[in-house]
C-alpha cells in the first residue's frame, strides 16, 4: 500500500506498506487511530496514546481559518480511504499532502 509517511522535524515521504493492521501499527505505535479531517478520501492514521507516551509532536491541524484545533504527536501517515478498509493514495493525493505537511513544524 502506498502511503505518506510524517514524522516529527523531517519532511513526508513516500513508503510502501503491507495491508493490515501490523504494519499500520509498526509505523506509527501499537494503538492505531484514524481521524478522517479532509474532504478527500483519506485518513490520518496517528498513534492514539502518542500525546501520552511521550511522543515528539509533530504537525498541527487547523481549520479553513488557520487557526489550531489539533496537535498530532509522534509518526503519523496520510493512506488513502478503499470501498472496506485503507488504501493506496494516488499520484494526486501523495504531492498535495507532501505539500501540505511539508514544513516540519
């Protein structure tokens, strides 16, 4: 599965993935959470105890006015949403979310 992979002070890249939950949790920690913040179909699969455990934050997330709603903690990626489960992102959808996370913040 082709993803962006986002971690904390490094710009995103691109990664392949095995489907399945055991690979989504090696890239970001043992207790996966997917939040579904754009209009896109993809999701923010995002380690759900990192702001807990001590994680880096990484990148915030914001509304259309730029203001900060949200803060992500430690590896997060940007995978694209199937019919049933997560999939690959598009050529589109991989240089618009390397775009838009692209600053380390």
């Amino acid at each position: 599965m082709r993803v962006l992979l986002v971690e904390p002070q490094k710009v995103p890249r691109e990664i392949e993935i095995p489907e399945g939950l055991k690979a989504l949790q090696e890239a970001v920690g043992e207790s996966i959470e997917a939040t579904y913040p754009f209009e896109d179909f993809v999701a923010l699969v995002t380690n759900g105890n990192g702001k807990f455990d001590g994680s880096q934050l990484n990148r915030a997330l914001r509304t259309e006015d730029g203001e900060v709603y949200d803060i992500i903690a430690g590896n997060f990626l940007v995978v694209g949403l199937g019919s049933e489960d997560f999939a690959s992102l598009s050529n589109e959808l991989v240089a618009k979310y390397k775009d838009y996370f692209g600053v380390p913040e």
